[in-house]
C-alpha cells in the first residue's frame, strides 16, 4: 500500500515540474510586469514545445532524403 501511494505522488511531483519547466522556459525571455502576467496554457505549451517540434522536423526530413538517397543507389 505505501509503494502505491509512493508511486502516485512521484507521478503529481512530475507533472508539477513539468508545468513548473514549461512556465520557467516560456518565460525565460519575457520581462513582464505584474499587471502582464496572464498567459495562457496554451501560449506556454505552445512557446516550450515549438523548438522540439522542429527538430523533430527536421530529423524526418533527414531519415526521408537518406532513404531517397539510399533507394536512388539501389535503382542504379
């Protein structure tokens, strides 16, 4: 029973820190005021995350033109 309970609350404690590491990065850059302090989930996931979409962007761009390539090879 204490194992479960050990389990759930490292689950709570991860999602804090994640919401804790996405508002730390959204804000890393922005100096705001404290009448300027509403952003929204959104913008915050949005903002975090958009860098990691485009790499992995980039990295299926990548394993897309090595299989061209690759399958180009084999043709000839």
């Amino acid at each position: 029973m204490k194992r479960a309970t050990h389990q759930s609350n490292n689950k709570a404690v991860s999602k804090h820190i994640s919401i804790h590491a996405l508002v730390k990065r959204a804000t890393a850059s922005t100096v705001y005021h404290s009448n300027a302090c509403c952003i929204s989930i959104h913008a915050l996931v949005k903002r975090a995350t958009s860098f990691i979409v485009y790499i992995i962007l980039c990295l299926c761009i990548s394993i897309h033109a090595l299989v061209k390539r690759a399958t180009l090879c084999d043709n000839v």
